[in-house]
C-alpha cells in the first residue's frame, strides 16, 4: 500500500504527469524533456527524481547523457501505464507537448539519418562482396518466431537492425554498443519502427550489464569479426542466458580478404565451425547444425546453441505476423 501511495502522490502532479505521457513515446534525455516543458533542466530533474524513486520512471545515463523510459516492471511500472491510458489524449496541454516531441525526435532523426550517410559506403562495400542481407534475416525470423522469447539481448546493435526484424516477435529487447554515434542511429530506427518494446544501451560486450539467467535469447549479427576476443565475448554472453535460452551468431565462414583488416578493421577473417561450436561447448551450450548462406566471395554462417534446461513456465509462443 506505501508503494502505491508513493506512486500516486508522485504521478499527482501537471508537470509530472506530462513527464509520464512523454516517457511513453519512447526514451528521451532529461535536456530534451525539459526543451518540451519548457521548463528549467533543475526543475525538471526534481519531476524526474520523484517519478524514478517511485518506480514509474526507469533512468539510465549514458555517458554526459542519461535518458528516462517508462518502467518495465514492478508496481511502479503498471501504474505508471495506468496513469498515462487514463489520460486524456484530446487535452491541448498533451497536444502541444507531443507537437514539441515530434519537433525533438525530428532533429535526432537527422543528426542519426547524416552519421549514417557520411559511412553508408562503409557497409554498402561489405555487402557487395556477401549474399543479400535478407536472406539471413529471414533465417533469424525462422529461429525466434512462434519460439516465446521474452528478452531479447543483441550484441553490437549497431544500427539497430536486428531489433527491427525482431522486435515484434519479442516482448522486450535490448541492444547494446558502445558507439554512440551508431546509437544514435539505432535509437532513430527503433523509432521509426514504432518498437517501444525496443531500446538501446552504451555497454562493453565483455561486461553487459545484465545479471546471471537474465535473457531468453542473445544475437551477435557480424560483431565478432570486429572482436579482439571472440570467446570472452561469447563467455560473457552465455552468463547472461537462462536454462533454455539460445544464442544465434552470425558471421562469415574463413575468407582470405586481407584488406579486410586494414579498411574495415577486422580483426578476424571469418571463423571455422569447429573454433565457434568449440567456444559454444565450452560455456555448456549444445551446438546445432550451422547453416551457411554461400556468397562471392564471402561465406556467410548462421551458428546457434542451446542452453540445457527448461525455458521458465508460462511462456507461450507469439503468432507470427
């Protein structure tokens, strides 16, 4: 009963209810909530300070940065949506509030949208030399849906793509880089997709910031090339699964393209079946069967494995869309 009266008396107030209705379009930056009040940054901080120690409010910095959402779970996160569903979406307060938002989300999507256009030709060349990122990502779609993951973990997010093809067949999924600059873009996608179920965080694949058995699922979707150590990687991976729980990797098969290294800093030109299902085995997951999408002259392999133990009860398999 405290927690709900905490609740209540933080929600129970015009600036913070705006807050409320603002934080569920989505993560936004204690600077950009304040530009949209049109309030001072210490005034709006004091707001957010209160909803977070009630728990509507989740907060989390990134750097100089730090952004609010929604709460995911507990009592504090049903009642902050039970507040923002009850209000009302004709009030010309919220109008102006969104108009402003819009105006917000509008600016990041450019700086995201000119980041992107100065290395496009940076992934475009990548992509000339594989077979058509669709085929994989039809293959992702084939492993996760109908298979009632709730969590979802994708490592290197990078622009995010992987929680877009995901992320309606999921009920929470997190990415995590630790480019700003390509979070910026992610952010910008997710977005645009409209996934509100999907974020992005600054974090170091070699220490997430996730507890032991936290996730359902973890993707590396061409990262580990790019990794000084792939293992650890994967190591630090699998301590986040819970029984049940996959992780799916894809990347290329050994390739001889040197120049790789030098124009696209790969560290490593490709990997064997042997070396990843070795790295799999050895963090207790049961390798399957790879499969391989034959490219010229690249050689793209999907590997997955299995953590041993039941997935948790209660999981019911989402319909594919």
């Amino acid at each position: 009963m405290l927690r709900l009266l905490r609740g209540l008396k933080a929600a129970g107030e015009e600036s913070r209810l705006r807050l409320l209705a603002l934080c569920a379009e989505g993560e936004l930056t204690e600077s950009e909530l304040a530009q949209v009040l049109g309030q001072s940054q210490p005034r709006v901080s004091r707001h957010l300070k209160l909803l977070c120690d009630a728990g509507l409010l989740s907060r989390f910095r990134e750097g100089a940065w730090v952004f609010f959402r929604l709460a995911d779970t507990g009592e504090g996160a049903a009642l902050a949506r039970h507040v923002v569903t009850s209000l009302d979406p004709d009030d010309p307060r919220l109008g102006r509030d969104r108009e402003r938002l819009h105006a917000v989300k509008a600016t990041r999507s450019e700086i995201a949208a000119a980041y992107f256009r100065a290395n496009a030709s940076r992934w475009n060349e990548i992509r000339a030399l594989h077979v058509p990122d669709s085929d994989v990502e039809r293959a992702l779609l084939e492993v996760f849906v109908g298979r009632g993951v709730t969590d979802l973990l994708d490592v290197g997010t990078g622009t995010g793509r992987v929680l877009e093809v995901l992320g309606r067949h999921v009920e929470r999924g997190v990415g995590v880089d630790l480019s700003r600059e390509m979070l910026q873009v992610a952010r910008a996608n997710l977005e645009r997709a409209g996934l509100r179920n999907c974020y992005v965080r600054h974090a170091d694949m070699y220490a997430l910031p996730l507890d032991e058995a936290a996730v359902d699922a973890v993707t590396f979707h061409q990262v580990l090339h790019f990794a000084s150590d792939p293992a650890r990687a994967i190591a630090e991976a699998a301590r986040t699964l819970k029984p049940g729980g996959e992780i799916v990797i894809v990347d290329f098969a050994p390739h001889a393209l040197e120049h790789l290294r030098a124009d696209h800093a790969h560290r490593r030109l490709g990997f064997s079946d042997d070396e990843v299902n070795g790295w799999l085995r050895a963090n207790r997951l049961r390798p399957e069967p790879p499969r391989r999408f034959e490219g010229t002259p690249l050689t793209v392999v999907l590997w997955r494995a299995i953590r041993a133990g039941a997935r948790a009860a209660g999981a019911v398999p989402k319909a594919a869309e």
